[in-house]
C-alpha cells in the first residue's frame, strides 16, 4: 500500500514545519509541505491528502493573539474542505500555533465554528522554552495517543500556552467526553497531591491540560513540541546515558489512521 499522503500547512510566520514533516515521514507518510497561498490558488487540494498537520511558529507575528488570524484562514478560506476531511475521520493535528489555530476557529474540542475554550497568555506572563513530561489520559478518544502507556519528553517554546475555560460546565464536559488527550506532570513522573504545578506545567493550564481532542478523536492538538524528539540523540541528556520519552509515537498513530483513506 502507498504512503498515505501528509499535508504540513504553512501560514506566513510559521516555522515548524520541517520538523513536523520530518517526523511524518519517519513514522511512515509522504509529508508534503504546502503553503496557504498554494491551497488558494488551487496549486493543491486538501482532499487529495489523508492527513493534516498544522506546525508551530508565529502566523501573522501572533497579531490579534496566538493563531487568531490563522484561524480565520481556516473558516473563511478552507472551511468547507477542512470540514469535509474532519468529517471523514481523517487525522488532523495540531502543533502549539497550530493548535491555537484550531482552537480558535473551533474546531477543538469542536465543532467549529463555535470556539468553546481559548489558549491565552501564560500564567506567569512570560514566554516559556523547556522540557516538559507528558502523559496520556487512559480515557482519552483521541487515535494519536492511543496505545501511548510511556510518556512522551519534549520542549515547550510558548507565550499563549494556557487552555482557559468559560466555566466549570465545560471543564466537566472535557473529562467526562473524553476529549483530554494529555496533561503535564513533573519531569520525575511523580505528583504527590495529583498536580504537576510549575515549572512542570508550564503556563497554568487548567487541570494541567496540555493537548485535547474532538469527539470523534481524530483532531487533536497540544501546546508541547513532539517532532522535536522523534530520534534518540535528541533527548537532552542523551550524552549522559538517558533515553525513552519519545513523541514518534503520536505521529505513527496518525499516520497508520491515515492509511485507511489511502485509495
């Protein structure tokens, strides 16, 4: 069977997408980096892809707030075809601005257009660049994190990171729905009082909340950055002996879902 076909969406400002092609293709897709600009000139065609990758960086210098105007991309330009691949239960995922983008156009937790939570302006108000420890919610729908039983090391680089929710209705409703993928917890694995705090969890989100999904599982999005070590030599102290942690993981998953739409 072919490589299932993996879009890496540029915006202007963004500057994650190698990485993010990179570990595409290590985890098995034909990764293929295309700028918004190709989409609207018609250069290339979200439907002729089975997976969507929406990388890190700054869209539009972060004006009107993290992914604010990369969002409107999404619903006033591709809407309708972006829609149409959520629909289908292709694998869309979501990188720090790439994952703002999501949410704010609402397709996370979803469905869009309607945003239901917000990524804002870190707790402490400042940027924040570090190694943080991931781990999987057991009761999570999300097909990127499924079968993920070891936590995932990798860096944070944000300044709009943390998930703020209008209310505690839908602070309920993402646990209860299962559309909390991962949260943050302390770099030596341990939370005595069941919180990860600072600097574990980097930017206050709620309940330690560091990546959500849609109902459906196939949207996911997080503020931390996998693609960053998908190889061994990468983890901070591999010079030392120290291994394990990768975010390879969450990538093969999309991909081995994408093979399902490969014709």
């Amino acid at each position: 069977m072919a490589a299932p076909r993996v879009m890496v969406m540029m915006a202007p400002g963004t500057n994650r997408d190698r990485e993010a092609a990179l570990a595409c293709e290590m985890a098995g897709g034909r990764a293929e980096i295309v700028h918004i600009n190709d989409l609207v000139a018609g250069h290339s065609d979200l439907h002729d892809y089975q997976m969507l990758v929406l990388p890190g960086g700054f869209s539009y210098g972060d004006d009107l707030g993290g992914g604010r105007l990369w969002a409107t991309d999404l619903l006033r330009r591709f809407r309708q075809g972006l829609d149409a691949f959520v629909a289908a239960g292709k694998p869309v995922m979501g990188i720090c601005n790439g994952f703002q983008a999501l949410v704010k156009a609402g397709y996370l937790p979803g469905p869009a257009p309607r945003q239901r939570v917000t990524l804002t302006f870190n707790r402490r108000g400042h940027f924040e660049c570090r190694w943080v420890r991931l781990r999987a919610n057991p009761t999570t729908h999300c097909l990127f994190t499924a079968g993920l039983e070891e936590d995932v090391l990798c860096p944070v680089a944000h300044g709009e990171g943390r998930l703020a929710l209008p209310d505690e209705d839908t602070r309920d409703a993402l646990w209860r729905e299962g559309l909390v993928a991962l949260t943050y917890v302390p770099m030596d694995g341990v939370a005595p009082d069941g919180r990860a705090g600072y600097p574990a969890n980097p930017n206050g989100s709620v309940d330690d909340v560091a990546g959500i999904c849609n109902a459906a599982g196939n949207v996911f999005g997080l503020m931390p950055h996998p693609e960053d070590h998908v190889m061994p030599q990468q983890h901070p102290r591999w010079t030392r002996g120290e291994s394990g942690g990768l975010g390879i993981h969450l990538f093969t998953n999309g991909v081995r879902a994408a093979r399902a739409f490969v014709e």
